[in-house]
C-alpha cells in the first residue's frame, strides 16, 4: 500500500467520522486539563549536573565525607561596620538556630560562630589553652564580646566566618538531596521560600541586613521571577491573537488556530504530569514555543483552508483538501522538530534531558491539535460571503511584492544573494569560534546584574575571603598519611602553586593549617609556620583538626584542598582548572592520587566541560535527523540542500549573536540551538514543498516560486513577524536568562524566515537549471 493511499484512508476515516474526532479530543484534553493543574515547578541540584563525568564521580564518591556542594551561605551585616554588639550577636544566634533545624539541611555541616566546633587555640605559658569561640556562659555584655572579639582572632576565621572589616558574620550550610525526617527529596522551591520567610524576613533590622546565597536560593529566585512567564505568555497571546485577526479578518478563523495550540501546550502540561515530570524554572520558556510553532502551523492551515473557500469550495471540501495537501510538509516539519529536540538526550544532565522531553512532547501533540483536529474543526465553520469575497479578490499588492521576491529564483539576483549571504557566514563563523563556555558574569547569569541573589553574591565576595565559588582538589591517599612529612609536602606545594593561580581568591588545606598549629606550639613564631619534618611534631600539629572542618576524614586517606575562587566565570573556571590538571600530573604518584573535583566550582567546571562535550554531537545529531527527514519527505538532494543551507547559516550567526552579547554556553543556553533548527525549518518545508509540486508539473522556477509565495508566502511572513514580535517582549522580564532567550528567539525566528523567503530560492537557482 502506497503512502498516497494510506493518506487518503485516513483522511477518509476522519472527515467521515468527524464528530467523534472533535469528541475524543474534548475527553482527552479534560483529562489532560485536570493533571495539568497537579504539575509544580520542579528544580533539584543533581539535575544540573553531569553525574557520569569524572570530576562528578569523585564529587559522589566523596560527598558522604566532605558533604555535597549543594551549599547555602547566610551573611549578617551590622548597618553601623561592627558586628560585636548585643542586637548582633543576638540575632546571629537566632539565625543559627533557625538555619540548623531547618527541614533538609545538613545539621552536622551548619557552621558559624556559634557552632560547637568553631573553636580557637592559643599558646600559654603551661602550652596550649582552647575551646569554643563562643564560650557556653556566653553574655553579650561589653565583656563578654570583647572575649568573643579576642577568640574570633586567635580562631584564624576572619575572612571565613567573620569579614575581613568586621562588618559582618557568616552562617554556612548543605543542603540535602533526602530530608531524613521524610524519607523524600527535598523541595528546593519550598526550602528557598524558608529561607525567605524564616531568616531574611524574620530577622533582618534597620540595623542588621542578611543576604543568602547558593544554589537553592539562586533557583527560589528564579522560580519566583519565572511567574512573570505567565504575564508574557498572556501578551504573546493577545498579540498573536490580534495579528491572526488582523491577516484572516475573522474572529472564528482567529480563535481556531489559538484554541488548537493552546490545547497543544495543555496535552504538553498534562503528558509530562502524567509520565511523573514536573517543570523545572529553566524549561518554563517552552510552553510558549510550543505554542508558538502550533500558531505557525495552524496558520498555514487557515491560509490554505481559506484560499480553497475562496475558489468556490465547500467548508468540509476546502478542510478536507488542505489536510490533504499540508499533512505531509507539516508532519515532516513537525517531526524534525521533534526528533531535533529528541537529540538533546545525549546530554548526560537532568535539567537539559527534561527539557528534551518537555519540548519534544509538546511538539509531537501538535501534529495531532493542528494538523488534525484544526482542520475538523475548519471544516464545521460557514464562512461569510463578504469573507469568501475578500480572499477571492486577494491583494495586488502583495501579488506584486511576491513577483518582486521571486526574482531571486533567478541567478543575476540569486548571484549576489548568495555572496551576501557567504559573507554573512564567514563574519559569523569567525565570531562564533570566540563564543565561550560557560557563564560570563559575576553571581547568577538567569538573574539581572541588579538582582538581590547577585547583590548579595557581590558583597559576600568581597567582604569575605571565601564565597560559594569553591573548588576541591580531593587528595586521595594511605591512610594515616597526616602523619607523613612527604605527603603533607606534596599537598602544601600544590597548594601553593594553586594559590598563585590567577583567579583564586585563598585556599586552605590540613597542609596549610598544620603549619599554623605547629608555629603555635612555637610561641606564634612565623618562622615556624612550616611542617614539622619530625613525625611525632607532625601528629602533635595535625591531630587537633577536626573532621567537621572539612579538609581531612577519618583515618586522613583522603584531604581536600579548598580553592576559593573570585567568581565563576567561564574563563576563570578554565584557567583554575587547567592549573589544577597540570600540578595533579605533577604531584600524583603511586601513593598519592590529586583528583578533580567536588564543590561548587567543580560542579561547574564538570557542567562545562560536558556541555563543551555535547556541543558538536547535537549539532550533528539535529541536523542529521532533519537531513534525513527532509530527504524521505521531498526524495530530492536539491531539495534538502535549500532547506539545510539557510538553517545552517542561521544557526551560526545565532551563535555569533550569543559571543556579541557575551552570552556563553550554559546548560540553559545549549539547547536554544537545536530550537531555533526546530523552530527554522518549517518555513523552508512549507514553501519548497509546493515549489517542488509546481517544478514537477513543469513550471520555470521563478513562476513555481512565485507561486508557492502567493499560496504560502503570507502564512511564513506573518507568522515569522507575530512570533518575532511575540518574544520580543521578553526583554521586559525580571529573568536575564529570558531577556537572553527573548532576543536570540526574536532572531530566528526573523532571520529564519528571510533565509527561507530570500536564500532558499537562490540556492534553487542554481541546483534547478532546467524546468
């Protein structure tokens, strides 16, 4: 049975059965309505990790001992520059509290100076004197401060716990993957909202302000700014809304193609409740390309239901023959959308697998709303005379403008097109290849500049000598290896090295603490802050650190070196790591293993490095995959080849779009190029679909282009513009990363259209020399 036949069947079977068509969707999208209410937004931090890359197996191997690197920092700060005084020291420890029993966190991991283990040691005249910075009969008292402000100083945490200035006080904690308490995952939103409520807003003064930092709180923010989503979806719908009506001049015509690809995004809501998914803050945005592509469709197909209407046919005939005639450009379109979103699963991390799933889904039930229930629904709809008038008559006009377009299917135009357009692609390729991976600014790159979490990041960086930016070295050793003066050195030599990498801000390590210790044993002497070569002197200097500071475990196999960075910019994460790699070769050996890397900074180095990885896999992959639909789909090498080129194009000034923008390749910025290939090729099919059915038929190439304008070419201007116009509005959100997504959508979807109205019919010119 021939492919033509099995189309006719169907179309057969669904216009002669169409009450029952439009029943079964109005069931299933009730059912799908009441899951889609259930569906909560949904962020965890192993989602945003490649788990499979080697730094993340050591950061999991580790992650028991050394706790994760899901971490929260809480600074407070004394409006008046000195944090010894009673109001301070009282809400410090409130804050504490409250930080500790919060459900989730790491109660064992929670520091700050009223931490049981922040505790000093100093040298007296009978040896050594200690104990808890601050002391169990704590009063704050003048007094009992300035005993505080004294054990602060001998405790070596200034720039840790206290700022350098003395103006502020940090509390730091870790966060969970699995509340014990529930035996469930912790909610990230809820715990980021607790955070809100239950310190910032609880305890913060005129006098005292708290900021917080970390990866729960980054995503709280932008789960909180996300909700600005739903007024822009509203607005791309009213515009788009408004544009319909305006280009098909009907109120039923307008509502259709809206109602189907708003259907599109409910079936998309309810399927990934269904399959268990929620939605995470960084795939907020694909509802509305879901929604988008479903309006360009459904617009081709009000276009070409109207034009047949026109020419004298009946509602259900007129429906019935666009179905016929769009089902194919359109499946295949929508098809390689949804297999170039499909290919994003090759990326090994949560987030971006997701939004594979999220976008793919959405794009696959849009054949079924806008290819198939659109046009049933089309064929009920009595079309006015004045309408049917209207199309009839056309536009001279636009008539004249697409015969002006069309000579670009010819080779004195298509010639110079197509050095324009070579010029174009040498300027972006050079660009492109300066695009940079990973994030480009100081605090969170989802956020403004100007944002409260990128504030806050900004003076916790500087005021402190550590910050959220940090990145271990774990060194994998014997145990006992504390007591070894050659392993000890070769973790104090590394660490120097690392220390003067350009980049990091301090470091610390049992190394360069043990050194401390032993000049203490020698009355404070700096010249005697080095380690002890004697081993007894070295288990005197090393046995008095605690497990719970985090640079040694229990029998001191495994010591990490904490490199805490100025940022985490794309260029610094390189530079630190490639220093890092470098010196590990050097000082591994048999014995003792340097390995990269747990913490923050190393979790980001590893998402760069994997996103770097996949970049070039998915772009084979998603133009694979649309190269070989579109040659099953048009059975024609030309035919492909104008299809492909203009995309190719578009999609390398996007990314020299991105490098001018200093916009680098993240996790939330990847998966915008195998979009924008998604969202571009159904321009290119729609029109060179009936190009080719006129080439076939015998017509010069400037008329079957000429023709497939008047036929289609409204349809592919209109909805490259409204879906433009659309997005543009995005550069109003309160989300960076939406403002980003906002300008290099509005960009495809323009320049994609142009390559498909102006590079396509020159590259024609030349693959058809004949009829």
């Amino acid at each position: 049975m021939t492919a033509n036949r099995v189309v006719n069947k169907f179309e057969y079977a669904l216009f002669r059965h169409r009450a029952l068509v439009i029943l079964s969707f109005v069931l299933v999208t009730m059912f799908l309505v009441f899951k889609a209410a259930s569906i909560k937004l949904d962020a965890g931090f192993t989602k945003n990790i490649p788990l499979k890359h080697e730094y993340m197996q050591t950061y999991l191997q580790h992650a028991k001992d050394f706790g994760g690197a899901n971490n929260i920092l809480v600074a407070l700060c004394d409006s008046s520059g000195d944090i010894f005084n009673p109001e301070f020291f009282n809400t410090l420890r409130l804050s504490h509290d409250e930080l500790l029993y919060t459900s989730g966190v790491d109660r064992v991991l929670v520091k700050s100076l009223f931490s049981p283990s922040t505790r000093f040691v100093e040298v007296v005249e009978d040896g050594f004197a200690g104990g808890p910075v601050i002391p169990a009969d704590f009063t704050a008292d003048a007094k009992g401060l300035a005993k505080v402000k004294q054990n602060v100083e001998k405790a070596g945490v200034v720039g840790r716990m206290v700022a350098d200035d003395y103006s502020c006080a940090m509390i730091s904690a870790q966060l969970l993957e699995i509340d014990p308490e529930t035996n469930e995952k912790v909610d990230t939103l809820n715990f980021a909202q607790t955070l809100e409520q239950n310190i910032r807003q609880k305890y913060a003064t005129d006098n005292i302000s708290i900021h917080i930092i970390g990866f729960a709180k980054m995503v709280g923010d932008v789960a909180e700014g996300a909700k600005g989503v739903l007024l822009f979806f509203a607005i791309a719908i009213i515009v788009t809304a408004i544009l319909v009506y305006l280009f098909c001049g009907s109120i039923r015509l307008t509502l259709l193609p809206i109602g189907c690809s708003l259907i599109a995004v409910v079936w998309q809501m309810g399927l990934l409740s269904v399959l268990g998914f929620g939605i995470d803050p960084m795939s907020i945005l694909v509802p509305f390309l879901v929604f988008a592509i479903g309006v360009s469709h459904g617009v081709q197909m009000i276009n070409s239901t109207g034009k047949r209407v026109a020419s004298g046919m009946d509602a259900k005939t007129a429906a019935q023959a666009s179905f016929r005639k769009l089902l194919v450009p359109g499946g295949v379109a929508l098809l390689s959308d949804t297999v170039g979103f499909l290919t994003l699963l090759i990326i090994e991390i949560g987030v971006i697998r997701e939004l594979a799933i999220t976008a793919s889904l959405g794009v696959a039930v849009i054949i079924l709303t806008n290819l198939i229930l659109l046009p049933v629904l089309m064929s009920f709809v009595k079309f006015s005379q004045k309408y049917k008038q209207r199309a009839a008559a056309g536009s001279p006009t636009m008539d004249k403008v697409w015969f002006a377009l069309s000579a670009f299917a010819t080779r004195k135009y298509a010639t110079v097109i197509l050095i324009i357009t070579a010029l174009l692609f040498t300027f972006g390729y050079m660009q492109s290849q300066q695009l940079k991976i990973g994030d480009l600014h100081k605090g969170a790159p989802a956020l403004h500049e100007d944002s409260r979490y990128n504030t806050d990041t900004d003076l916790i960086t500087n005021r402190f000598a550590i910050s959220v930016d940090y990145l271990n070295v774990m060194v994998e050793t014997i145990p006992s290896a504390c007591t070894e003066h050659s392993i000890m050195q070769q973790i104090d030599d590394f660490q120097w090295l690392m220390s003067n990498v350009k980049g990091v801000q301090s470091s610390v390590s049992l190394a360069s603490v043990s050194k401390t210790i032993n000049a203490a044993f020698n009355e404070g002497n700096v010249k005697w802050r080095v380690l002890p070569r004697n081993t007894q002197s070295l288990v005197q200097a090393s046995s008095r650190v605690e497990t719970s500071t985090g640079i040694l475990n229990a029998d001191c196999s495994v010591m990490p070196v904490m490199l805490f960075l100025e940022d985490h910019k794309a260029e610094t994460l390189e530079r630190v790591v490639t220093a890092a790699k470098k010196y590990s070769a050097q000082f591994s050996d048999e014995r003792t293993q340097f390995k990269l890397a747990s913490g923050p900074a190393g979790v980001m180095a590893a998402t760069n490095e994997a996103v770097s990885e996949a970049q070039q896999p998915m772009m084979w992959y998603v133009y694979g995959a649309v190269i070989l639909l579109c040659l099953i789909s048009f059975k024609s090498l030309r035919a492909t080849i104008s299809v492909i080129v203009p995309l190719y194009v578009v999609s390398v000034l996007a990314t020299a779009l991105m490098t001018k923008l200093q916009i680098g390749l993240t996790v939330s910025t990847l998966p915008v190029i195998a979009l924008g290939v998604g969202i571009g090729v159904d321009y290119g099919i729609y029109i060179l679909s009936n190009m080719i059915q006129s080439l076939r038929e015998g017509a010069p190439l400037r008329e079957a282009y000429y023709l497939a304008l008047k036929e289609r070419g409204s349809a592919v201007l209109f909805t490259g513009i409204t879906l433009a116009i659309g997005v543009s509005t995005w550069v109003f959100s309160a989300l960076k990363f939406q403002v980003d997504m906002g300008i290099l959508l509005t960009f495809m979807f323009v320049v994609n259209m142009l390559g498909a109205i102006v590079v396509l019919p020159a590259l024609a010119a030349f693959l058809w020399r004949k009829k």
